[in-house]
C-alpha cells in the first residue's frame, strides 16, 4: 500500500480497507472535517507504509498529529510494541501507552482494538455495542449448535459479525458498510474510549 496524497493536518492510519470505511462512518458522525484516513494494509506492512508516509510531500509542513489504529489480536501489548517499533524506525514520536496522543512533532497515539487492553480486534468492539441487541440470544444459541457438532469457526468474532449482519432487514453487508448503515450503535459507551482519542487527534 502507498499512501494517499497529504490533505489534512490529522492523519489517522487504519488496518484494511474495510477498517478505513469503518472509521469513516465513525468520523462522519463525530463531524471530525479534518482528518485523513490513510489505510497501511496489514500490520506486517506498517513499518514500512510509516516510512513512506514520512517521506511523503507535504508531510513535515503539513501534519501536525498522527493516529495509528489497529488490532490487538491475541496480545494487546504485543500488538502495542510492534506499533511502535514501526514509529521508532521513521524517527516519529512513540507514545508511552496506547490509547492517548503524545506531544512531539507531529504528535503521535496509537489505540490497539478493541479497548486498548484486552484481546481481539474491531469485530470485538462492534459485537459488544450490539450485546443488547435481541438477534444476539439466536447468535449466540447458533454458535452453540455449531459447537456441539464440532464445528468452531477459526474467527469466533468475524464469524459472528457475518451472523449478525445477516440477521438485518439488507444482509450481506461488510462491517464497514454496516457501519455507514448504522448497525454499529456508535452511541454505546463501549465506543467511548475509541471516540476520545479520534477527537483528541
């Protein structure tokens, strides 16, 4: 992936295209005009999309704040240090703990889904704003029945979002486009922390 031409002052780097459109519904609705979605492919590509951001036109002159977003996975400190070993190699600023921005030039954060601390990814975060939701009982008896035959997705979270989502009046939707349809409930608490640090960028 190489990065998007500079156009705003805040630049915020999300994990996939699906992540990127994601976050742009969550923008949209936080009315945040001046910040740049940048998608770096997977964090295996991340040291490398940071340096070619660095070396980007306009990115010394221009940007003044920089977000990098991405899954915990199965260790969130992990996934917290390999960020940040990307940040040390292009000479940015590298924040002490996730999850809140460090001044420097240009300041920097990184938030590690789905809360900063525990495992998981942004499925995670999605499924638990519609915890409440009555489609979950079925969800979660469906995955039961898959268990008691012996037949355990690889991905419990992504496997459930794709249950989820089909369970909506238009099914078939990625976790994106959901997001843009408004299934996610950006109004539950569980977005909070994830909604500070965007508006704090």
């Amino acid at each position: 992936m190489n990065p998007k031409e500079i156009s705003y002052p805040k630049q915020l780097l999300v994990e996939g295209r699906d992540t990127e459109v994601f976050f742009l519904a969550l923008i949209r609705t936080l009315s945040l005009g001046d910040i740049q979605l940048q998608n770096f492919g997977g964090k295996d590509e991340l040291a490398d999309f940071l340096s070619a951001l660095v070396a980007s036109p306009g990115f010394k002159t221009k940007v003044n704040s920089l977000g990098v977003v991405r899954d915990a996975d199965n260790d969130a400190l992990s996934a917290f240090r390999s960020v940040c070993s990307g940040l040390r190699k292009s000479k940015l600023t590298v924040p002490k703990e996730p999850a809140v921005i460090f001044d420097g030039n240009p300041r920097v954060g990184v938030f590690i889904l789905p809360n900063a601390e525990s495992r998981g990814m942004l499925e995670t975060i999605c499924l638990d704003s519609v915890s409440n939701d009555p489609a979950m009982v079925c969800i979660s008896e469906y995955f039961r029945c898959l268990e008691d035959v012996g037949l355990v997705p690889s991905n419990i979270d992504k496997a459930k979002v794709q249950a989820f989502l089909a369970s909506r009046q238009k099914p078939g939707l990625r976790l994106g486009q959901a997001a843009s349809k408004g299934y996610w409930q950006f109004s539950n608490q569980i977005f909070d922390n994830l909604k500070r640090f965007l508006i704090s960028l």
